[in-house]
C-alpha cells in the first residue's frame, strides 16, 4: 500500500506546481457558470419550471467547480504510451493498475480542490439568485461529502478504462473526443440533470456518469431526501467496483499483449 | 542452473505500413526481432551485447526485465520466469533505458527517488546509506533539490542510474547507458558501473554502440544481428579474426619519400607524413621498418591498429547484417 500512497502523494506536490493554469481554470470555469446561470435565468423569466432557480445555480456552481474531477485526464501516462516511455512502469514491483489508480485520483483531487475552493467562496458572495445555496441540512452536507468521494472513486475508475482503451488506440483523441461528450452530456456540465425530462432522468440517474457530480450535488440541495442517501452512495460503489474491475480487466489483458513503442 | 538462462527465445511484431501507392487500408509485415536466441550468464558477471540496430538487443533487455512476452522459447533468472513472476522478479533487478526517463520531469530527483523508495520498500536507513554512496560516485550531490527538466542530458543520465540502483539490484540492465555522454560522464560511468559489479557482486548486462564501453568493461561480450547471436566469447577473440590491419605513419628528415613496398601495401600522403597501410600476415612488420629505413633518416614513426568501430563495421559487413 506504501506505494500507492506515495504515487498518491507525488502526484499531489506535482499537481500543486501548477497553480497558474488552475487560476486560468478558475477564470475560465465562472466566465461559463455566470453565462449558464444567465442563460437559465432568462428560461425561468420566459417560462418558470417546476424547479427552483435557486437550486439550478447551485447545480451550476458546484458542476463547474468540480470540472476538473470529470475533465482532466494523466497526460503523463498518455505521453509514456506514445513514446514507450511506460517501459519503466513496467518493470516496478507493483501493480500497475493500482499505480496508476492512485495517481489519477490524486491529480483530480488536487485540480479539482485548487479551483473549487476559490470559485465556491467567490460564489457565496454574489448577489441573491446569483450565488450557490447552502446544503438543506448537515446531514445533507455530509452526505454529499461522502458522494463526492465516492463520485471521485468512480471517475478514476472511469479513466482507468479510457486509458485502457488509449493503450490499444495508442492515440488518445478520437476515443476522448467521444467519451467526453458523453462525460459533458450525462454528467450535468452542458445542462444539469434536473432539467432533463423526467423520463429521461430516469434513466440517465443510473448511468455511472451521473454518480460523479449529479449524485452528490442533489443530496446537497435536498433535490434527492437524506433518506435515499444509502441508495444513492450504494449506486455509487456499485459503479466504482464494476467500472475498477472492468478496467483492471483490460489493463491486465494489455500487458501480456503489449508492444514499446520508439524502439 | 545458471543465473540467467535463456534457451531458443523468439519474439516477433506486428509493423502496420502506409501502402507504397496510396490505396486504403495499411500492409501487414512482421518483423522477427528475436529468433532461436540462447546463451547462459552467471551471477556476477558483466556481459556487453552488441549489434547494429534493429538487431534484438533492446527486445532482449525488455523480455528478461518482464516487459515484453515472448513468442518462444523460455527465459528465467535466478529460476523465475521474468513474465510471468514479474513482480517477484523486477522487486531484484534495475534497469537503464538510455533513451527514455524513469524520474519525474517536473518535480526535484530527490522526490523522485523517494518515490521509487516507496515502491522498492527500501527501509529508511537503508536508503539513506544508498544514497549517499550513490550521490557521491556519481557526483549528484549538489542537484538533489533540481527538477529533471533543468539538468543536462548528462546530468539526468547520472540521475537515472542513481534511480536504478536505490535498491540495490543484484541484476543490472543497461540498454544504451552512454547515448550522448561527455568523455568525461562517460568514463565516470564506467568506472562506477566496473565498481558495483566488483564490489558489490551485481551482475550487469549492457547493451550499447559504443565499442569503447566494451573494451573498458566487459570481459565477455555476445554479438546480435537479425535476431540472431553471432558470437558469444571474448572481446579480443572476436576482434582478432578481422583485426589484420596494421597503419604506419612515417616521416623522413629529409622530405624523403619511401621506397616502393610490396604490393599489399597502400601509401598515401598527409603533407610530409606518409600513411601506409598493410596486413603484418604479409608483409612482417620489422621487414617494412627495414624497407622503411632503407629510403633516408627517420625522423618520426607510429605504428597503430585499427579503430574498434571500423573493425566491428568490417564484422558486421561480413555477417551480413
């Protein structure tokens, strides 16, 4: 475990250096929560909807503070691929799956928290129908932790099978062109879930894209009551294993076949 | 059994090219990288392996570090099978990729070789130890706090075999560890590298172009072209068969020019200093100088052999490669 812990923590010190592009991140993400909130302020003005604008803000907010957790992905590992660098991963005495796990968890981790405090603190202070709602309750609250942790789980897990899939394509663009439109669509960052029509909803809730910011962000509203939390957090780790052993299935499956790329 | 045993390895690829006349779709070939290659290597010693590119030498490396499976054939060392108890295996080896990076880019080697501590489970004090013997063979002392990205290539090189050897493996795989060194890097290397096989008993496989590596370091050296091993046996065994060349340099007081020599000789003129070339199993090296004499006053003579490379040229020429 000692291992993982420290590809954990090595890639948070690296993550840590750079801190202007997640200033630029910060900058760029409220430029489109404050364009998303007049977008859905104009809606509500034309045609009010069922549910409160309040609750759409906050949904915005906490979608675009967390992008980095679904949108970042390990250029390093990608960059080892291409070049045939990942030869030296290879040949250290631990999984690489798990390695690798832990490094990318790390990297959302700290990308995410680097923009989502700043942004969330700059979100409480604008002005009424502007600004990010509290959580209905401390349970809520505490509950949504517990989401967003099981929702960082799931989206390294998620990763861990595109780059799976990457070691085969060798180049990572048209299968992450792909994926991230469905990441982009499903997950609640173009339009939150909570807009969708209901029988829609229904079915995308159970999606494991929306288990990464969907889940959490509606126990935090109280969109979704305390007591479905078990059920909620329950889909969560049932996604999280599934899509961990899915990826660690075509991870251990590359390697017997692998080649090195450059010689 | 012996330390490292490889019998009959075979190992092919898949090359996807472009189609010469346009046309959709890309041709198939596939490349043997390795065929019916066997030898034996026991514990200690320190075995060069050459060849022209292309020849084997890197998908050897890569096989018996764990790396790559092969198609035939079996390999073990120290009576495991590399693939197949890759982690029990690699726990005891380091590997060099000459031409690839292990350490971080971005963040201070000191980091870095923290991490691969980790990884290792090297106990701390342990570690220390390592590392400070490590830093002051290969002089690293004063760039533990630089990221990589800021060092020389000959720098990060240094840095790279620090990182290989933290855990102090009892097997070494150095592909190519030299590529692009200063004289300098290079024979500080060596040294360090002769050091760690003598005093600490590891036993090093090394691959490389540069013959020099192979004079000054490896008592037994396997050559590989097409996939195949051509020889396996001493460096000077080797070089004896095409090593029939001798060059003499000669300068007469006078400006005197040399008599005519037997016809396997070949003279030519570098302003007042004559080269000739000629084979001794011909014409005897003390009949030349007397030949040699016998046109005026010598004032300056030096007799050399042929450089390394230009007779592993000759070799490969011959072997067909």
């Amino acid at each position: 475990m000692r291992a993982y812990a420290a590809a954990f923590s090595m890639r948070l010190k690296m993550e840590l250096q750079y801190r202007a592009a997640a200033l630029g991140g910060i900058l760029c993400q409220i430029f489109f929560g404050l364009v998303l909130i007049a977008l859905y302020r104009a809606l509500y003005a034309s045609r009010p909807q069922t549910l409160p604008i309040g609750s759409v803000v906050t949904y915005v907010w906490i979608n675009q503070a967390f992008f980095r957790m679904l949108l970042s992905w390990d250029t390093d590992l990608l960059d080892k691929l291409r070049t045939g660098a990942i030869a030296y991963d290879l040949c250290r005495p631990v999984s690489l799956y798990g390695y690798y796990y832990a490094r990318i968890a790390a990297m959302k981790l700290v990308g995410s928290l680097l923009r989502a405090v700043p942004m969330l603190l700059f979100a409480i202070l604008l002005p009424e129908g502007w600004r990010v709602g509290p959580p209905v309750s401390a349970g809520a609250l505490a509950a949504a932790f517990a989401g967003l942790g099981l929702g960082l789980a799931c989206v390294t897990a998620m990763e861990c099978v595109t780059m799976g899939i990457t070691m085969r394509t060798i180049d990572h663009r048209g299968v992450m062109a792909l994926l991230n439109l469905l990441m982009v669509t499903f997950s609640g960052n173009l339009l939150p879930l909570t807009l969708f029509p209901d029988s829609w909803q229904r079915v995308i809730t159970l999606l494991p894209y929306a288990q990464l910011l969907d889940a959490p962000i509606r126990l935090y509203t109280g969109e979704r009551p305390l007591s479905a939390a078990p059920g909620i957090l329950g889909l969560q780790a049932l996604w999280t294993l599934a899509l961990a052993a899915l990826g660690l299935w075509i991870w251990r499956h590359n390697l017997r076949r692998i080649t090195i790329q450059g010689g | 059994m012996s330390y490292i045993t490889v019998t009959d390895l075979g190992k092919t690829f898949t090359v996807r090219k472009k189609r010469e006349k346009g046309g959709p779709g890309r041709e198939k070939t596939l490349v043997r990288a390795l065929s019916q290659v066997s030898f034996q290597v026991e514990k200690g010693e320190l075995v060069g392996c050459i060849g022209p590119n292309g020849a084997g030498k890197s998908t050897t490396v890569k096989i018996l570090s764990g790396i790559l499976v092969p198609d035939e054939g079996s390999a073990t060392v120290d009576g495991r099978v590399p693939w197949k108890e890759r982690r029990e295996h690699v726990r005891r080896i380091g590997v060099v990729f000459g031409q690839r990076t292990q350490l971080w880019w971005d963040v201070p080697i000191i980091d870095s070789f923290r991490l691969l501590k980790e990884i290792y489970l090297v106990p701390g004090p342990a570690f220390e130890k390592r590392l400070s013997e490590l830093t002051e063979a290969l002089e690293l002392g004063g760039l533990l706090r630089t990221p990589l990205r800021l060092m020389s290539l000959g720098q990060r090189m240094r840095a790279e075999l620090c990182g290989s050897l933290l855990h102090s493996p009892e097997l070494l795989f150095l592909d190519e560890p030299t590529i692009g060194l200063d004289a300098p890097s290079k024979l500080a290397l060596r040294d360090f590298l002769r050091r760690e096989n003598r005093e600490k008993g590891t036993t090093i496989l090394l691959t490389t172009h540069d013959m020099e590596d192979i004079a000054a370091l490896c008592p037994r050296v396997m050559v590989l072209g097409h996939g195949r091993k051509l020889y396996d046996g001493a460096l000077t065994g080797l070089l004896s068969r095409y090593d029939t060349l001798r060059i003499a340099h000669v300068r007469y007081a006078d400006g005197a020019r040399p008599p005519a020599l037997p016809p396997d000789c070949a003279l030519s003129r570098e302003g007042d200093t004559w080269q000739i070339l000629y084979h001794p199993a011909q014409t005897p090296t003390a009949g030349l100088l007397t030949l040699l004499q016998s046109a005026g006053a010598i004032q300056e003579l030096t007799l050399q052999g042929q450089n390394v490379d230009h007779l592993i040229a000759a070799m490969y020429e011959e072997m067909a490669l």
